[in-house]
C-alpha cells in the first residue's frame, strides 16, 4: 500500500492540466496520515498557494476553532482540496481539472480510511457525491458512497462572510462529534437512503 508521502512524490511535479503552469507551489494536503477525519475544500487560494498547505487564512483559523470545540486538534485529522493547484484569480474550476485532480485526492483518502470524509461547501460536495444537490440539504448528514461515509458542511471561508451560518456550522459539528462517538448505526444509514444519495 502506497504512503501518503510516496503519493506526494508522485504528483509534486504534477502537469496533468494547465494549472500546472500557473500555481506557485502544489498543494497536496496536510495533517495525520491516521485521521479519522479527512476535510476536502475546493482548491487552493492565494495564501495557500504561497505556502503550500490548504486552509492557512481565516476560514482555516476558525475550521481549526470548530475542531477544538469538538475536542479534536487540527493535526489529529487530514486536510485537502479537491484541487491541488490555485486556478488563476480564483476563478472556478474547470470540469476537465476536477476530473483529472480528483483521482488524486480519492487516492489520498484510500491511502488513510478514514471514518469520514467532511466536504467543505457546495464544490465539494458535489464532486464527492456526484450529484447536483445544495450543501443546504445535505449538511450534517451522513452518507455512505460506496466507498466512505460523506459528511457535508457549510464552508469555513462561506461563515465569514454570512455570519448566520455560524450557527448551523457548530451544530452540525456537534452532530459530526456524535457521529464519530457512535458505532455506525441504522438509522444514519436509512437516513441517508430516503435523501437518494446512493
Ligand atoms: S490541479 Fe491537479 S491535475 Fe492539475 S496540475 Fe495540479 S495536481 Fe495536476
């Protein structure tokens, strides 16, 4: 079984798209190999693309915050994005880059096995769960795909700027707290049935 860091040495000199060409440095992902958690955002922005590591500004800040008030330490779980170099400006990624970069992150979360694997907003979301459908609805809610259970969250960096979702966010970090306490159970399961996520 391929290491986290044999992983990075295959992918640090990524070209597979053009954003190869444009990123300063490749953001693979930060934190335990052994987590329990993995975090997947949408791709890298400014600050992250500089340093290299994924959720460095303010919405990491109080993504770490919601961590500790569940009484889990940042460097207890994994942190990625979906996309592994900055698109230019920040614009949107392009399906083509999504598709290729993917694999790299699915290939990270099999390397870990985690419990569950948290999406960060609606880009996120969507990509994991390949599915058209709001982060309003799905949020802290578990959902098995074939391979992992998913648990959708609002954005970090979408709380800073629409403060209302704070709450909802520390809830729904609660009921992600609970989840990890409980052996996976029915119910969880029947749940994420009748919202046709399979
Ligand atoms: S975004 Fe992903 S696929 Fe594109 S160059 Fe970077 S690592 Fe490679």
């Amino acid at each position: 079984m391929m290491k986290l860091n044999e992983l990075y040495k295959k992918i640090e000199d990524c070209q597979q798209c053009s954003l190869g060409k444009t990123r300063t440095k490749l953001v693979f992902g930060t934190g335990s190999e052994e987590a329990e958690v993995v975090f997947v955002g949408e791709a890298p922005g400014y600050y992250e693309d500089q340093k290299g590591e994924p959720f460095v500004g303010e919405a990491g800040k109080l993504l770490t915050e919601l961590l500790e008030k569940i009484g889990i330490k940042r460097s207890e779980v994994y942190i990625a994005n979906v996309l592994k170099c900055r698109p230019p400006g920040n614009r949107d990624p392009a399906p083509e880059e999504v598709e290729i970069c993917k694999e790299h992150l699915l290939q990270q979360i099999e390397v870990i096995k985690p419990k569950v694997v948290c999406t960060l907003g609606n880009f996120a979301t969507q990509v994991i769960l390949g599915k058209k459908v709001p982060i309003s609805r799905v949020r802290g809610t578990p959902t098995l795909t074939k391979e992992f259970f998913v648990f959708p969250l609002y954005h970090p960096a979408a709380v800073l700027h629409q403060r209302w979702m704070l709450e909802p966010l520390e809830e729904d970090f609660q009921k992600l707290r609970e989840f990890l306490n409980s052996p996976i159970s029915v119910p969880q399961l029947q749940k994420a049935e009748q919202l046709d996520l399979f």
